[in-house]
C-alpha cells in the first residue's frame, strides 16, 4: 500500500465536502471573504526545525481542522484526494 | 456539541454590532481611516512557538477586545457568527 | 468606566492640537516632508516579547510624545479621540 | 566514474516520469492547481547550517520523494537527468 | 526649557548648513550620487533592543556626523531645526 | 604575483568552458530552464558569521562545482577569468 | 586635521583610477556584467553588532579591495575622493 509521509511541518489533509455541516452546525458562509475549508488530518510532519530543536506539531493523525482556503498542494492516493499544506495554514481544530 | 480550538496564536472572537457603544462610551467615529472592530475573546490558541519556547497569549476566553478591521477569518458555529484573528491583530483589551 | 489597555508594545495617545506650541516652543514647521505629531502617553501595552523575553517599554503614562504622522489607528473613548501607535513608532519624548 | 556531491541542504532527484503511477496508485490529477512531481533521491548535501548548528537532513538516498513542480536546477549527469532542489522544497516521502 | 529626549536607536541632531566646509576641508561633491550630510549630535536614545539586550549607541552629544541624505524626520524645538534620525542612518564621524 | 583572497563567504572561481564534457559525461542540457555552470574553486573566503560565530566554509581550493548561471562578479587576473560568488550559490560538487 | 571614523561595519575606501591594472595584472574586463572597483581602506568602523556582540571587521587599514561598483556613498575630505561602503559591499583583498 502507498502511503505519503510529510516532511518537515507538513500536513497531509482529507478535505470534507465543501457544503458539508458537521453534527454541530460548523459551515463555511458564502459571504466570507475568505472561505476556509475543512477536513480530517492524514498525517503530520516531524515538524520544522528552528535554532537545531524541532518544535511539535500541534495536530495529530485523526484532527478534524480548518485551513486557509488557498493553502496547499493537491495530490491523489488510491483514488483519494490529499492536500498537503503547511501547519501554519491551519487555523484551527473542530471537536464534535 | 461542536467547539473549535484556534492553534498556534489564533483567537476565536465573537464580534459586536458594528455601532454598539458600551456603557462607557467607546464607539469608533466614521472618520478613523482604519475603523478597528470590538469584539470578545471565544478561544485563545496554546500561543506561537519562537526558538523552542511557546509564548503565553496576552488575552483570555471572555475579554473584550479591539482588532484591526481587516483582520481574519470568518466561519459560523452553530449559527453564530466568529471570527479568527492571530493575536497581533489585537490592539488592546476594553474594560467597562 | 471604560478603560483601554493596549496589548503588546502598543501605546495609547491622546493627539494634541495640531498647531499647539510647547510652553518650550517645539512646533513641527509646515515645510517638514513627513510631520510628526503630539500627544499625551494615555496608557502603555506590557511590551513586545522577542525569544520568550518581555521587552520593557520606553515610555510611560503621562509622557509627552513625538510619533510619526502617519501611525496608529483611531478610536474615540468617553468622546476623547484616542489614537493606538505601536512604541517604535514613537521619535522620541518631549519634556517641558 | 562522476559524481555529484550536493552542498548545504540540497537535494538530486531523478525525476520519475510524469504519468507514472506507483504501484499503490499515487498520481497527480491535471486539475491540480501546482502539480507537484515524483522522484528518487540520488544524493543530499550535509544539511544547512543554522546559528554554528547543522541541521540534520529528513530525506536520505533512495527515498521516493514529492517535490513542489518549480522547483531546481535540471543537469544530465552520464547520460541521466537529474534535478537539484532544496530540501524545502520537497513535500514529502512516497512509501509503498 | 522644552527638551527633546530620542527613543530607542534614534539621533537628534543640528544640520550644518548645506556648504559649509569643516576646517579640515571636508565637503560633499555635486557630482555625488547620494549627496549624505554634516551635522551636529545633540541627543541620542538609550539604545535599540536585541533579544533583551540594549545596545550601545556608537555617537555621543556633540559628536559632528554624516549621514544619508534622505533620512530622518524634521522639527523645530525653540526655533532650532532638529532632524530625527535612526543611528544606522549615520555614515561615520568627523573629527576636525 | 597578484593573488585575490575572497571575504566572507565567497568563492573565487575558474568557470570551465561551456560545452565542455567531464570525463564522466556530465554537461548541462540546453532545454534547462537556467543553465548552471561549472567551474574550479581557485580560493575560499574565512566563512561567514553568524551570531559570531564562523560558519565552516563546505568547498576548499581545487575543488569542481556546479553554481547558478546568474550567480557572481567577473574579474580578470594575470590574464585569467575569475567569477566571485557566495557560497550560497553553489550547487554542489563533481568529483571525477 | 579633518578625518573621518566610519560607523559600525561600514568602510572608507580611496578609489583608484577606474582603467588601473595592478603590477600583477588585474583588471576588470569591460565585458563584465557588473563592474567591480579597485580600491585602498583608509579606515574602519568598529564592526556590526549582533545580538550584543560586536562582529569583527575583515579588513584593515591599508588593504587593497575589490567591491560592487553601486556600492556605497562619496564624500571628498581635503580635497580627496572617499567613498563609504559596507563591509558586505567588499568582494575580497588584492596582495600585490
């Protein structure tokens, strides 16, 4: 099986369906200048590396975040749409 | 319930109406150039990370702050309107 | 009452009267490319933190200041104009 | 035989053919807005140096790595096209 | 006695009039490209801050300097004209 | 004999002639999007510092490297071509 | 006597004569795309300061230099042609 590993501070991201509300009522409005989307962490980077000490990642396998809605790189896995995008793309996690 | 967690040194707010004064008086006139918005603080984020050091928030869950105008980003939880800012977005904390 | 308490190495002023002399005699003359201004030290932010250190602030409540014509951003508190600069927009202080 | 050594954290790629899919499906759709790109790490440098530090590369010789589409300097080496890119600029490790 | 006190890196000074040789003979050719200026050190900040650490100024009160032609901020303090500038504007001293 | 000693962290060099082929075979494809070159390392500066420290230059005399077409100041000395670069430019080295 | 004392990591340099070659034949081709400029250090700051320490300076009094020729600001002290650069403006030293 093909598995991606990010590098650095790196976040491989499931994105939700655009329109998609989550149980609590979480949805992006049309009117926001700038529409950040939603999706499900795949997996995390080591993390970057400032002054020699790598600094934790704040997300784990399994989150459940938004990310600035330009942010990232698309690619496709076993048929399965991946973004990779940058831990500071991420605004922050949803807890249902 | 769905709760949303800001990371790095994000800030959940929940904004005010635009013209509402508080009780002491503190409106933004309509000549500002950069009309700053009031609003209060949902979430605080863990804070930034700078050379291994994670560097504490300078405001809390229920203050009342001003923020730059152009500032942010929205979503809507649960049918409310919130938007999510980084700290230095924020000019200062309002006590009534 | 409401008070404002800038965060960070921000600094709120009260602008003085545009053609106000010191009892000194300090006055910006018209022909100046960029014209500083002055204005009372309302209140200071505890100061910008630079590697996890809090960097004391240079001015305090009560001094009188010079700053760059085109910082800051207004608001209006208790019907004062107030205006928020950040510290390393101020030139310098003024004593009489 | 020649060799090519590369400096600081750079990295040579041979890049994969374009369409090529790994055998668990990894492929790159066209709609993607920056197509990132496939490839085998052929050598890396010692790694950056930051503050006296060397900073330990996160990708080794072999690894089948992504990389950003505008990123390098292409050479021929014996015949064999090679690609020279900064470890920044990769996105992360393929493994099947 | 109204007296202007600079902040952080910053230098008040006296211009010299513009083609006014020192006895030592020095004096700005027309010809120059960037055209830098004479004048006189009547005040300086306490220093900028770097990770905590003030750092000394490198000119004192009475000092006579050059400096970048386009640098600084213009005022009138008792009738005298006074320029506010950053210490790195400073090309160097002159000592007659 | 004049001889030219580099300064910080530059790199005096000897560029090869275009087209030439090393015994290995390596040469620059003329479809590269920017042609690197090659050249001889004639002499290295002491290193650059950074947080006073010296960072350890990675190339010595004699070595062949690759570096940015762009990259570098032409002289000539005793008759000879030399092109001074940054370290930073260099992309790595061919060993034969 | 007039002389100048540069400031911080800048450097006084005499230019010689543009078409000049040096007893070992260095000259700078016409062809070169930027053309660096010869010249002799008459005095030196006291060096940059980073993070409160005081980075030597790599040239001395004396020493013959090659530099970038948009490099620096002119002035004319006793009726001689100086010109004021940064010690990053130097390329490296000439020994004759």
């Amino acid at each position: 099986m093909t598995t991606f590993k990010p590098l650095s501070d790196r976040v491989a991201i499931r994105p939700a369906a655009a329109d998609e509300k989550t149980k609590g009522g979480l949805y992006i409005p049309d009117t926001a200048k700038e529409k950040p989307k939603r999706g499900t962490v795949l997996a995390v980077g080591p993390g970057r590396v400032e002054n020699g000490q790598t600094i934790a990642m704040g997300v784990k396998e399994g989150d459940d975040v938004l990310y600035g809605s330009y942010a990232g790189t698309e690619i496709s896995l076993a048929g399965e749409d991946i973004l990779i995008v940058r831990e500071s793309d991420l605004l922050g996690r949803i807890d249902d």
